[in-house]
C-alpha cells in the first residue's frame, strides 16, 4: 500500500506531465510519475512521432527521467499513471518490461488513476507474472 501523502506527490507529478503530453496523433493524453526508494519523484508523459512506431509512453519516459537523475542505486516503489479519461489506464507490455529493469527488490506498486471514479491498483508482479527480469540473470 502507497502511503497518502507519496500517491498525492506521484498525482500531482503525473497530472502536470499529462498536460504537458505530445499527443497529436492520438490526442491520448498519458502522465506518469515514478517514486523511488529514496523518495525522488521522476515524471514524464508520452511523446508521439509521425512515423507512429518511435512513440515513447509516459511510463518510459517518467522511467528514463530517473536514470538521468536519481541518486543511485535505482530502486523504484511506485508508478503512478495518470490518463484524462473516464477509466484508467494501465501500462503497456512494453513499459512493464522496462519497469521490471528498476523494480525495488521489496516490489513496485502500480496505481492507474484517471477522471473517473475506477481506479487500479496492483503490483508490478501481478501485471507481469513469471517475468523475466535482472534477477532471472543472478
Ligand atoms: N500510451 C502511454 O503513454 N502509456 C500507456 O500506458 C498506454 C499508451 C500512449 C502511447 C500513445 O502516445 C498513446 O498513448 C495512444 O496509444
């Protein structure tokens, strides 16, 4: 469970990276906002091409704002996704992947929030079970 006080600041973060959103394609608005164990926030939103298939997802890019910036070693706790929609918005394939590279040993919450009144919560194993990750390499 994500204390009240780390869900608003990852909120917060990722409402204010969705509206900063790339997204004229789609018009797909998506935030994100990563907590790390050492309680840095990292937001980021999602960039889209003309070429369609170079898009980045909010999740990476909050991801790889960490990695340029998060004192070490990289650990997160939460990810927060935020989407300006009626119901939320869980990550893709792609961005679980990616977030199991920098998945806290103690495991990562992930919370998708949006407009409406659903909202998910579960934990990063429950959205990848039987992954393969940088433990699988130990
Ligand atoms: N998108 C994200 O940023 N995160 C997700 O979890 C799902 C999809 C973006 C990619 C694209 O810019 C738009 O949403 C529509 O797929």
């Amino acid at each position: 469970m994500l204390p009240d006080a780390d869900r608003s600041r990852l909120l917060e973060a990722a409402t204010l990276a969705a509206a900063q959103a790339y997204a004229p394609y789609s018009h797909f608005r998506v935030g994100a906002a990563v907590l790390t164990e050492q309680g840095t926030v990292h937001a980021g939103c999602n960039v889209e091409n003309a070429s369609y298939g170079l898009t980045i997802c909010a999740e990476r890019n909050a991801l790889f704002q960490m990695v340029a910036s998060a004192p070490r070693p990289l650990a997160v706790r939460a990810l927060l996704v935020y989407t300006p929609t009626l119901t939320p918005t869980t990550p893709c394939g792609a961005c679980r992947q990616v977030l199991l590279e920098f998945g806290s040993r103690s495991g990562v919450d992930v919370l998708c929030v949006c407009d409406g009144l659903d909202e998910i919560a579960a934990t990063l194993d429950q959205l990848v079970p039987l992954s393969f990750g940088p433990r699988s390499l130990d």
